[in-house]
C-alpha cells in the first residue's frame, strides 16, 4: 500500500505495508535495484507543486535510499539537480537521473568519495559549474556497519565513518559557500541514533550527534548571510544501508518493530521534509532538527 500523492489523506500507520525483508547481505555501498523489497522512493507518488521552481541543489548520496526520494522530489518541484555517489552505484544513480530527466530538469550524476577532502571541493565545483551557481545543499551521505563490541570495532572503520559522515559535510559546505548566497539552504541528515544510539552502532550514532551540533552552529554562524541550516533525523527507513552491514541479521529480521508505527520507513516518506527545508515556506527555521520517525518522541 502507498498513498496516491503525499497530499492523500491516509492513516499514516497503515500508509505503507511493513517491510518485513529476507536475510540479504551487499558489500558496501549497496545497490537499492537489487534490494527486496525495492525501497519506494516516490516514483509513483510524489506530486511537485513548484515550491523549488529555479533551485539549484547539491545532494549527496542521491543515488539511492532517502537522497534518492528527495532528489526525485526537488526536480519535481522545479529544481535541477546534482547527486554525488560511489563507484559501483551507477545502476541506481541512472534511475534517479532518468526520474529527473522525466520531471523537465536538468540532472547530473557526479562519481566522488567523499571521504577525501579534494574529492569534496572538486565535487563543489563540478556541481556549481554544472548547474551554474548553488541554492541548496543536502549533505545525506553516510557510512553505517554495525560491529557488537567496540573492541572489534576498528580505528579504521571509527575513522572512515567519522571522515564520511562529518568531515565531508565539513568539506563540502565550506567549499559550497563561496556558491551560496542569500536565501539559500543547507539540509544535513541526522538520525534517530544522535538521541537513542544503537550499542552496535557506536560510531555511526556519534557522527549524527556530531552533525546535530555543527549544523545547529553553522545555523548562528551563516543567518548573517542569510543561509539557513537545517537538520533531518530519520528514524528507521528501509534503505541499502541495512543490507551493506549496517545491521545486524537479527535487527534486520525485525526492522519493522523498532517504531510505534510498528514498520519501517520509506525513502519517499522523509523527500517532503527536505523540501519543506530547502524552499522559502520554511525562511523562520534555521538550526532545527526535524524528526522524521514513525512516532519514536526524541527531544
């Protein structure tokens, strides 16, 4: 069951039936085409208004998952769009071009891994040139596996997430301001782990504590130049994170009992907040989290 557009008056409990995957392993990053079920990112349902009519916007891990579903979403409210994704994600980063192409705007896929610092500021400056200026910028790349003890925990692994998750958006918004002007709008995607972090998850769960707390600085460093910043925390969304490790077997075999909604979540289900961050309809929110999770109360 989905709703026939995100204005459909629905339960929102019973909107979507609950995931309830088989056992599935990728290798990292993941591949959402050969995921089952296939994540809903809003193909068939999500209706533009023209509330980004004009935008230029920058996504990060716009391949797949919730980039992907907000990636739909900003062209089909009148944005073009640049989605930056790992080597091997070609397959999904296709379909979310061809959605863009579909909607009548301009997109571009950009292979970078974001890890490193150069591939951060030349990514930057591809998009801006692509697209010829930035208006909005959705740091949502992460890097999520799940070890049981923080002594199998490696520093390389602790350090890779921490350079993925929080050092990029560090990157790549310091590259992206000499581009954003008034009026513009950065959106960092945060989690559900920032305020109740999984014990398996303990650097994954660090990172988005760590990007609460830049992008709620950020957010009283930049309205001087009229930049907004934002945060989304999405709680437990059915995306190719889960079958690349960043689960256990066991959790993902319950995936769906996490919330009170008692199912996972969609990608399409978080596009909306997105939207609503990066148009003007949200111009007296800056330095906020917006919790996107099927009903689990965070402060």
């Amino acid at each position: 069951m989905s709703p026939r557009d995100q204005y459909d008056l629905t339960n929102p409990v019973t909107q979507y039936d609950r995931v309830e995957p088989p056992l599935q392993h990728q290798p990292e990053p993941g591949v959402q085409a050969r995921m089952t079920p296939v994540p809903d990112l809003g193909e068939a349902s999500y209706r533009g208004s023209g509330r980004l009519t004009g935008r230029k916007a920058l996504i990060t891990g716009g391949d797949s998952g919730i980039g992907a579903a907000t990636a739909i979403a900003f062209a089909r409210e009148g944005a073009d769009v640049v989605i930056a994704h790992l080597p091997g994600e070609e397959e999904d980063a296709e379909h979310v071009l061809s959605l863009i192409a579909d909607a009548g705007r301009r997109g571009k896929a950009i292979v970078a891994d974001i890890s490193h610092a150069d591939q951060c500021r030349r990514l930057v400056a591809e998009a801006a040139d692509f697209l010829g200026g930035l208006d909005v910028l959705v740091n949502n790349a992460g890097k999520q596996i799940a070890v049981d003890r923080v002594e199998d925990l490696s520093d390389e692994q602790f350090e890779e997430t921490f350079r993925t998750n929080v050092f990029a958006n560090f990157w790549i918004t310091k590259a992206a301001l000499e581009h954003l002007g008034e009026g513009a709008s950065i959106v960092n995607t945060a989690s559900l782990e920032a305020y109740k972090p999984s014990p398996d998850r303990l650097d994954y769960a660090a990172t988005k504590a760590a990007i609460n707390n830049l992008s709620k600085g950020l957010a009283l460093q930049l309205a001087s130049r009229g930049i907004r910043v934002n945060v989304v925390a999405p709680g437990p969304v059915w995306t190719a994170l889960q079958v690349s490790d960043g689960v256990s077997d066991e959790q993902m075999e319950h995936f769906d009992d996490e919330n009170t909604y008692q199912r996972a979540g969609q990608p399409a289900e978080l596009a909306p907040a997105y939207v609503y961050l990066a148009s003007a309809e949200s111009g007296y929110v800056s330095g906020a989290a917006l919790n996107v999770n099927g009903g689990m109360v965070t402060p």
